[in-house]
C-alpha cells in the first residue's frame, strides 16, 4: 500500500510538472495569436452604405460624390516594423494607401501624432491616428471647418470602416484580398 502512495504522490508530480511546462511553453503562443495582426493587408471595397451623404455634408462637390461612387478603390495598410514589435508601440510608421483607378493616396503616419494629409477628395486636412483594442485604427480628420472621424475595424475577412461628419453617418465593408 505504501508503494501505491509513492507512486501515486509521484504521478501527481508529474502532472504537476507538466501542467507548468503547458503553461511556460502555450502561455505565449496563446497570448501571441491573441494579439494578431488583423490590420495590415490590402483591402477591395464591397459596398457603402449613406457614402454619398456623407460627401456632400463635408462639402464635396457634386461631380467628385459621383465619381467617387464610381470608384472601386483598394486599401493597402502596411508598418515599416516587424511582427514581433506590439501594435500600439508608437515609433512604427505606418503607411495606408488607397488607390482607385481616378486617383491615388499614401498616408504615412505614427499613431497618436498628428499628419497632414491632402484627401481623395481634395480637402486638406489634419490627421491623427489612434489604435483601439489592436483591431480599430480610428482617425479624425480636421479641416476646412469640419472634424470627420473613421473608424476602420479589421477582422481576419474584411475591414469595416464608420465615418462620420457632424450627425451624418457612413458606412463601408471591405474584404481583405
């Protein structure tokens, strides 16, 4: 009976062992996939919803609103550091391009910090970018008497972007190609 004890005792020590090994060894392979990068990618526009309205509330012209609805832009957001390096670490620089075939735009910016930016549309404007819960780049722009947000979140398909300009609201899905 003594011997069944030593080697039950002994059992549980190894499954103790092994339990701390599980934890020191998947901890941070959990924490790692747990903080993907589901935001750098390029991105092709699926559809808007209330786009129009919105361009016009920021005071775009007639012809612009429509030929920005006959656009079909693709989005590129990329990060000049590695994969190792943790998404809000605020010396990457970022890059987000969009192209159409009317026109092109690169945005190059560090999060928190404000930019200046000529947009698609002609506007000029300041930006600044902020990173939310590692799946949302919210921008505000501010110019031309106007403070219009974006708020784009990424998941493993696609990037929804928000947009709002006073109480007019917009909305874009774009799929990850």
């Amino acid at each position: 009976l003594i011997h069944f004890y030593k080697i039950l005792i002994r059992y549980k020590m190894a499954i103790n062992k092994l339990q701390i090994l599980l934890v020191l060894v998947a901890g941070p392979l959990i924490a790692a996939a747990a903080e993907k990068n589901v935001i750098e990618g390029k991105y092709n526009l699926q559809s808007s919803s209330n786009f129009t309205k919105y361009l016009k509330e920021l005071g775009v012209s007639w012809l612009l609103r429509n030929l920005a609805g006959l656009a079909d832009p693709d989005v590129t957001i990329s990060r000049d550091c590695g994969p190792e390096t943790p998404l809000e670490d605020t010396s990457c620089t970022w890059t987000l391009y969009t192209y159409t075939i009317f026109k092109t735009n690169t945005v190059i910016f560090k999060l928190n910090q404000e930019v200046d930016d000529t947009t698609m549309d002609g506007r000029q404007v300041k930006s600044t970018y902020v990173l939310r819960n590692n799946n949302t780049i919210v921008e505000t722009q501010r110019g031309g008497g106007k403070v219009t947000t974006l708020e784009r979140t990424f998941d493993e398909q696609k990037m929804k972007v928000d947009l709002t300009v006073n109480n007019v609201k917009a909305s874009s899905i774009f799929t990850r190609i």
